[in-house]
C-alpha cells in the first residue's frame, strides 16, 4: 500500500471514529456506540504509538550507529543528542499510553 493510501485510510479512520464523540445521546443503545468507539480509540492509540514510536526510534538509533562508524571520534557528539531523541521519542508513546488509558476508562466494565 503506498504513503498515501496509507495516510487516507488512517485520516479516515480517525475521522469516522471521533465523530461519535461529539453526537448527543439520544437512547440507551446510543452511549454503547460511544464506548464502542472509546475502546477502538484506545487500542487504534497505543498500537499506532508503539508502531511510529519503535519505527522512529530504530531509524535514530541506526543513523547515529551509521554515523558513529563513519567517524568514531565523534561518537561523543554523536550519542548525547541521539539518546535526548530517543527519550522525547518514547515520552510520544507514554502520551499517546496516557489517552488511550483515559480512553479506556470511558468504557464500562
């Protein structure tokens, strides 16, 4: 599938799920959607975090590794930037762990 059949079908999916957000409720059966789609929100939330989150960090630690091999002294300048990347990387995912938790505690046990 290419970049941008990829990017539409997860705007449209971002789209169709968070539209219920914002419907009134109407019946009884109408809140069952709601939570329906805050339990999809949460898994489609962290599963997408993990997925970007592991992909950007190996494509951090493989450049810096590359780099690193091309010039070993400046391995220094090299690594302290890559682990403050890797954090701020992995602090998305914590955030993105953090909605879908909250999202989670939208639907009903």
């Amino acid at each position: 599938m290419s970049k941008n059949k990829m990017a539409l079908t997860a705007f449209a999916i971002s789209t169709l799920a968070t539209t219920s957000a914002f419907a009134q409720e109407g019946a009884a059966g109408a809140s069952a959607g709601a939570h329906a789609m805050a339990a999809l929100g949460a898994g489609l939330a962290i599963g997408l975090a993990v997925l970007g989150g592991g992909l950007g960090q190996a494509r951090a630690a493989a450049a810096a590794l590359e780099g690193i091999s091309r010039n070993p002294g400046a391995a220094p300048k090299i690594q302290t930037p890559m682990i403050l990347a890797l954090a701020l990387i992995e602090s998305l995912v914590l955030f993105a762990f953090l909605i879908a938790f909250f999202l989670q505690g939208k639907v009903p046990g």
